[in-house]
C-alpha cells in the first residue's frame, strides 16, 4: 500500500523522535559510566589527602552527567510536538525510567571507577564496548524491526526494557509492567554489583594511586 506525503512525512518525524529521545537517554548512560570510571583516578590527589567517603567520586561525576543530560530535554520538546507525539499523562512514566537508567549508570561507574585502578586501560576500552553496546540495542532501531531470531536475547540487554520504557512514555503509552521491573531489576543489580566491589576495595584505592 502506498504512502501519502503526509502519512510519509509523519512516520519519518516519528522516527527521529524515537531516535532523539533514544540517544539522548544512551548517551546519559554512556556519560554516567566513562565519567564514573575516571572519577577515582581523577581524584587521586584528594584520596590520599583527604579522608572522605570514596562513592562520593562517581557520586559527584553521575551528578554532572545527569546536569549535562537536562538541557537536552529542552531540544526533545519541539521535536517531540513536530512528531505529533500525544500529551498524556503516560509521558510521565519517563521520569521512573529516567531515575532507573540514572541508577544504572551509577552503579557501573562505581564498577568501572574500581576497574580502573587496578586496570588502568579500562578507559581506552570502555568507548568502543559502549559503541557496540549502542548498535545491539533497540536505540538506533526499533524492536519490531529485528528479525525474530535476535528478539529473545534482547531481555540480555539492559537497555532493551529502560529504553524502551522511556520510549513507550514518550510516546504516550504506559510501559508494560515487565519493561518497568526489567529496567528497576537492572538498576538494582548494577547499584549493588557495582557498590560492593566498590566498598571492598576502596581502602587499597590510596596504595594503588
């Protein structure tokens, strides 16, 4: 069946709705963990100075990230209205799944920070792992659009139920509740793999400096 000009006009804004908003939630992540796993390192000079709480390093660093991501929101708007995307309530569905993705993050770059003291080409390899990372998930693309082989292992992706989530928001549909616990399951397990190796290697963090 043949496309109208219009219909072909609004399926294309729609498209690059979804890939805006996709990215600049990506890229949120990605920021969170290159930044985190450069914060100890960073910050070398006051650990061994200064006796504070160490998590406050990828803490401070997820912060600014998260500062960096805001005013994307403001470029997002304008398109999000060109797409003919609806105002709904749903849309806030997006704020769960952003703090979700926000802890995430959070909990790799404590992992990474950590990495990268004892192994300090973590941060040469963590731009091309994020760059694979970003073509195998549904950021680029949509789910439907995989052929039906690759769909089952997208639950293996972190980023198959936060973005996805934060998409169906943005769109005005409410996530499904195994996109909503998916994404919360991801954070918590991040938050915890991350801050327990975190904490148990913090006090060799001023030797290994």
């Amino acid at each position: 069946e043949k496309l109208s000009a219009g219909q072909v006009q609004n399926y294309a804004w729609e498209s690059f709705a979804h890939l805006t908003s996709s990215l600049f939630l990506f890229f949120l992540i990605a920021t969170i963990i290159q930044s985190g796993a450069n914060s100890v390192i960073a910050g070398g000079s006051l650990i061994m100075n200064t006796p504070f709480p160490k998590m406050l390093l990828p803490l401070s660093s997820s912060y600014l990230a998260f500062r960096r991501y805001l005013p994307t929101l403001l470029v997002y708007i304008p398109i999000h209205f060109l797409a003919h995307r609806p105002i709904s309530l749903n849309m806030l569905w997006a704020v769960p799944m952003g703090v979700e993705a926000v802890a995430f993050g959070f909990g790799l770059a404590m992992l990474f920070g950590t990495l990268q003291v004892y192994f300090r080409d973590v941060a040469g390899f963590l731009p091309y792992f994020i760059r694979i990372w970003l073509y195998l998930s549904p950021v680029i693309y949509y789910v439907e659009n995989l052929p039906a082989a690759f769909k089952p292992y997208m639950v293996l992706n972190p980023l198959f139920p936060l973005s996805g989530a934060y998409g169906e928001a943005l769109g005005g549909h409410a996530p499904s509740a195994g996109m909503v616990l998916g994404g919360a399951a991801w954070a918590i397990g991040a938050c915890l793999l991350g801050g327990l190796v975190f904490m148990s290697r913090e006090r060799e963090f001023a030797v290994r400096l």
